[in-house]
C-alpha cells in the first residue's frame, strides 16, 4: 500500500508564492507519473502540473510560466512551486502517484486559499 501526505496549504495573498510538498510512503517500486491536481469549488479536479518517471513535465495552460513541478527519482517525493498565485489558484490540492504497475494513489488534499 501507498500513502501520499501533502503539505504547505494555507492562506495567501494573490502575487505571493507557496511551496506544496508530498512525501509517498509504502511499497514503491518506481513510478510512471507523479503529479498534482486541484479542485476548486464547484468545479471538476483538474491537472496543475505532472512529472513522469522520465522527468517530462506537462502544466496546465492556467498555471505555465508559474509554476514548477519537481520530485525525485525514486517516486517518493513530488513538490509544486507556485508563484504570482492569483484567487482562481484556490482549490484543494492533491497529490497524485501513478506506479509501474499503472496503480493510481492520491492524497487526501491540502487546501490553498488565495485572497485578493
């Protein structure tokens, strides 16, 4: 089993910058796609940013030029720079970890709040 616990949610001003950060737990054996999503109110969960195992990265059109996805290379730990963060950035955010055995895991979400 794999665990995924994310931090670094809060409250922030729009223009400001947050660091989000997942630490995976359990029986990793590689990675395809490690990543971050986030749901806003009233809206479906979208992809922000994901990173694949052979450190491509894919953004949201919303967020590019942004924010930066990183992780590591075992697949144990995936963090998500955002800066200039703007009221729209305000969603829960899950952390996303797809194994090589095209197992899906997600955490359970930290909430950012941006304020105008």
């Amino acid at each position: 089993q794999v665990r995924l616990v994310e931090s670094g949610g809060g409250l922030m001003q729009a223009g400001g910058s947050l660091r989000l950060s997942c630490t995976a737990s359990g029986s990793i054996r590689g990675f395809n796609v490690l990543g971050w999503y986030r749901r806003a109110p009233g809206k479906q969960r979208e992809l922000v940013a994901r990173i694949t195992e052979g450190g491509r990265t894919n953004y949201a059109e919303t967020v590019r030029g942004r924010v930066t996805i990183s992780g590591d290379s075992a697949g144990t730990a995936v963090d998500l720079q955002m800066n200039s963060l703007k009221p729209e950035d305000t969603a829960i955010y899950y952390c996303y970890l797809q194994t090589v055995y095209g197992i899906d895991y997600w955490g359970q979400g930290t909430q950012v709040t941006v304020s105008s």
